[in-house]
C-alpha cells in the first residue's frame, strides 16, 4: 500500500513519516508533497491508497485534493489534519468523502490508529464477501484462500511452514509486519475465521494425515503438530474430528 502526506511545513512531514511504524501497518510506499500541486500531481501520476493531509497550505486547501479525489473517482481515503476546531471544516471534509478528521495537536497513535482504520475500510471494500474458512472435514492445505491479501497469504504460509511449532498470534504478526490486533481483524474479515481456528485447521489435517497414512507413534504425530502436552492434543483432537487419535487410526486402518 502507498501513502501521501502532504503538508506546507517540512518538520511536520518529516514526523509523520518518521515516526509512524508504518511497516507496521503494511505502508510499502511513503510519498511526499509539500503543497496542494504537488499533491494533486502525484495523486494523478501514482495510485495512492491513503492520503494523510493538513488542510490549510495557503493560498490553496488540502480539502481541493478531497475534490480532485472525487471527480476523478479515485479510490484514495482522505485523513485530515487541522489545528482549527472550526465545524465548518470537519463538516466540509465529510461532504467531500474525507474518512477521517484528526484535530491538531495528536498523538502519533491517533494518526496511525486513523490510518490502520482505513486499511481496514479499504480491504471490506476489496472483500466484500469474505470466502469462508474451509470446511471442518476438508482435507485440503490451500496455499492461501483464493482472493486474501498479501499480507493474510503471508500469514498462512508462516503457519504451514512453522506447523510443527506452538504458534501464537504475536509471532505471526511480527513475521508478516503487521499489528497483531490488526492481523486478527484482517484475518477474521478476509477468511471467515480467526487465527486460531486456522492453526487448529492446520494442525489437525495434518495430524489426520499422519495417523492415516503412517505408523508415526501417535505421541510423535503430536510434537510434529507443535504440542507438547499429549493429553491436550487428544482433547482437541477429539473435539476436531468426535474421535480420539487411537480411534481413528483404527477406524482408517493404518
């Protein structure tokens, strides 16, 4: 994803751009403009997902991008900055489509929280209608589920490759670049399901796999799957399929 910011005064650009962990967020591109023209030129020249713009760069306005956004049916999500309070502004940012108006002086966090927002808003709209976790009986490894993000993909793939592993959501995140609160939300919307149920997913397929076509012990099958304790890896194997792991072995004749 890219971002524009755009501001008359050189400092401010320069914090925001460096002092957002926009990695982080899943920002690879970091453009910048220091008035309203440049901004307009860039916005026309680059596809630009989200513009972060201070409103008053006299003798022109940030809320002109917001227009030119609009009339060139640009899918580009406006945040505004303003150290005025004045209602008129945020009321004109509304009507021109602006997603977000921050008043000056923020903290980072609220701009980045504004920022991670409209991610958000960007991949509901790109997946209007999430495909659905696979089906609890699939046998199927996808290599990612068909229309999911980059980042959603990457998150799979981590997980299959580090199946034999106790993952947890911190470690996935902090593979992919992204917030792990964030990855979560992101994940739910685009699969259907949580990451938890993902892991779970994987790692029982996997384990039904080994247990019918192989003599692995079983209690090796659940170390290979990322669980330590044996007996918990019964439970929630039970719980996956109605049956405990000896019962199915033999119900498969391995």
């Amino acid at each position: 994803m890219t971002v524009l910011i755009v501001d008359d005064q050189p400092d401010v650009v320069w914090g925001e751009q460096n002092s957002i962990d926009w990695k982080n967020l899943g920002i690879q591109r970091i453009l910048t403009a220091y008035s309203v023209g440049d901004a307009e030129t860039l916005l026309l020249e680059e596809s630009v997902d989200i513009l972060l713009c201070d409103i008053e760069m006299p003798p022109r306005s940030g809320l002109e991008l917001c227009s030119l956004i609009q009339e060139k049916k640009l899918s580009t999500r406006c945040i505004f900055l303003s150290a005025h309070a004045e209602f008129s502004y945020a009321q004109e940012a509304v009507r021109l489509g602006g997603f977000d108006y921050i008043l000056q002086p923020a903290p980072y966090s609220d701009i980045e929280s504004a920022v991670a927002r409209a991610i958000m808003d960007i991949h509901e709209k790109s997946h209007a209608d999430p495909p659905a976790r696979p089906p609890k009986d699939s046998t199927e490894h996808p290599a990612h589920y068909a229309g999911s993000s980059n980042s959603v993909a990457r998150a799979i793939e981590y997980i299959q490759q580090n199946i034999s592993r106790d993952l947890n959501r911190i470690e996935i995140a902090e593979a992919v670049f992204l917030n792990p609160e964030y990855l979560s939300r992101l994940f739910k919307l685009e699969t259907g399901g949580t990451l938890s149920e993902y892991i779970t997913w994987e790692k029982m397929e996997l384990a039904k796999e080994m247990l019918k076509s192989t003599d692995i012990p079983i209690g090796l099958i659940a170390q290979k799957t990322g669980y330590t304790n044996f007996s918990y890896f019964s439970q929630v194997f039970k719980r996956y399929t109605g049956l405990s792991p000896l019962e199915y072995r033999r119900m498969n004749d391995c």
